[in-house]
C-alpha cells in the first residue's frame, strides 16, 4: 500500500490539472446539480488496507455501476438461468440503445446497458417479496453498511425523463422478455440507479469481485469463485458499453462506469479502486475517471495482463 499511496498522490495532483473536455450529465436533470470538480479516489485491497484522496468520502449518484449489484443479486438468485434472459456479448452500442433489440428479438446483448439491466430488474421483481426494500437490504449486507440508500429525487428525475428506458422496457415486453409490469419495473430499476455511495463505499462493497475468499461481517460469501469469474468478465468486455474495448486497451482492468461519473474497477486477487469526476466523455465516461486509472495501471506496470 505503501506505493500505491505515493503514486495515487502523485497520479491525483497531476490528474487534477488535466484541462476536463467532460460534461456532467444533464439528460437526468438531477445529475447536473452535482459539483463537476468534485474528484476523489479510494483504493481497498483483499487484506483491508485503504488508502483516499480527494473526495473519496462524499455520497454520489453511482447509477449503471448499480448494474453490478442487481446482476449479483439475481444470478444468486436464479442461477445459470439468468444467461437464458440476458447474453454476455459486448454491444459495441450506446448504453442506451434500443437498436439491436429488433435483431436480437428482445434478449439484451448484456447485463451492463440498460436494456440488460432493465431484464435484471425484471427477474428481481419476480424473485424477491419488496424488491426495494430487498435489493437495498442486500447491498447494505455485504459491507453491513446500513447508511446506504437511494435518492428519491434523483431516482424521480429519471422518472420523468426516462423516455427511453421506457420505450426499451415496452418494446422488450413486446417480445416477452419483461415478465412483470413495465412500470413497476421501470420504477425498480431507477431506483437502484439512484443508490448513492462514495469511492470509499464503492471500493469497499466491490471487494467480493476482487476476493476469493471474501465473507461479509455474518460471514456469508457473496459469490463464489466461478460466478465472480463471470462477472469480472462481462465486466471486462461489457463494462463501458462501447468504449469497453477503449477501456480495458488503456486500463486493463476489468470495470464499471456510471453517469454520475463513478468508475469502480477490479484487479482479481489484489484490490477493487474508485475513481469519481463527474465530467463525462461522449460515451458516458468519467473523463478523468479513465485517465487516473490508465495512468495507474501504466505506473504500477500492474494490469491483468
Ligand atoms: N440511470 C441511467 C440511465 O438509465 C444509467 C446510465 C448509466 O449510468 N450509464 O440512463
């Protein structure tokens, strides 16, 4: 830890003069309320050593990085049978798109763009007694974090600008794929996109991809090895939609981005790291999110590959 802290603290301050060509997410009106120089990093490794900079401890809006929670949460649930609703090929597509659902009829190219996600949400519905309360149960139990929460008013602003998530949950209904009612379902997966957390939280709730042997405080395993496998890969290859190649070309991490430009991003079997600066590039991508971590992995000589 040791030298990771030195170049952190050396990557961050040069980092942080980097002119930012980012902007902040508008299209969910909420986002935009967010200070755009906010910049923080945390890192977490298997053995409990931390190390923050920046605004590592302030509360964001993690929104797609929740992708991750609610593919853990149902593939726990329903098993291998969660690959028959949702594939694990990369769409080289918008996070957003409602283009290759025609061809694909209805099965979404992975868990990770809205379509996938939105699917998940579905199998959740269908699983759980009160998915809200369920799923925020399930997040706060594997850190035993119980300040973790949604926001109603980010989760609301979605609501009533979420036309497209709406068209792609009505026209994979259409081809049913979508099991419950569409508004109940577009309801659910707004509010785990509102879930709110900081680097620290997020480096920390990720450990379980990182660790083999991870138990939470109850002493319960997350998932085991081989599921954590898979879900590091679609990370890998599905993480940042269609900058994932981009992505694992400059950082060589397995990953995920949000819109409210959080970044988390694993290194199997040593640590998971967070990066947030709310500044996106055209794909939706934390601009200097991706810049720290290439850096970072450049600088350690210390990628999966
Ligand atoms: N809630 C956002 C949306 O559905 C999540 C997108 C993202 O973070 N890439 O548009």
């Amino acid at each position: 830890m040791k030298n990771y802290k030195k170049i952190i603290e050396d990557i961050y301050n040069d980092v942080k003069q980097v002119d930012d060509i980012g902007k902040v997410a508008n299209y969910i009106p909420e986002l935009a309320n967010v200070n755009e120089n906010n910049f923080g990093v945390h890192i977490t490794t298997i053995n409990g050593e931390e190390f923050s900079i920046g605004d590592a401890d302030k509360k964001f809006s993690i929104q797609s990085v929740s992708k991750i929670l609610t593919l853990t949460l149902a593939y726990k649930l329903i098993g291998e049978k969660i690959w028959n609703r949702v594939d694990v090929e990369p769409s080289g597509n918008p996070f957003n798109s409602l283009l290759q659902l025609e061809a694909d009829l209805g099965k979404p190219r992975n868990p990770f763009i809205n379509a996938g996600a939105i699917v998940v949400c579905d199998v959740l519905i269908s699983e759980l007694k009160n998915p809200k309360e369920d799923f925020l149960s399930f997040c706060r139990n594997i850190t035993n974090n119980q300040s973790l929460n949604y926001s109603d008013k980010v989760a609301q602003s979605e609501k009533n600008t979420g036309f497209r998530n709406i068209a792609l949950c009505n026209f994979i209904k259409s081809f049913g794929n979508i099991k419950n009612d569409v508004n109940r379902v577009l309801d659910f997966y707004f509010y785990t996109c509102s879930l709110e957390m900081s680097c620290k939280e997020l480096s920390e709730i990720f450990l379980y991809l990182a660790d083999d042997n991870y138990k939470n405080d109850k002493e319960e395993t997350i998932l085991s090895t081989s599921e954590a496998k898979r879900i590091n890969a679609i990370m890998l290859t599905c993480g940042f939609y269609d900058e994932s190649g981009e992505f694992a070309f400059r950082v060589g991490l397995p990953g995920k981005s949000g819109v409210g430009g959080g970044i988390i991003a694993i290194h199997p079997d040593e640590f998971c790291i967070t990066v947030w600066s709310p500044k996106l590039n055209p794909k939706g991508n934390s601009y200097k999110g991706m810049l720290f971590l290439e850096k970072f992995t450049s600088n350690t000589e210390n990628s999966i590959f």
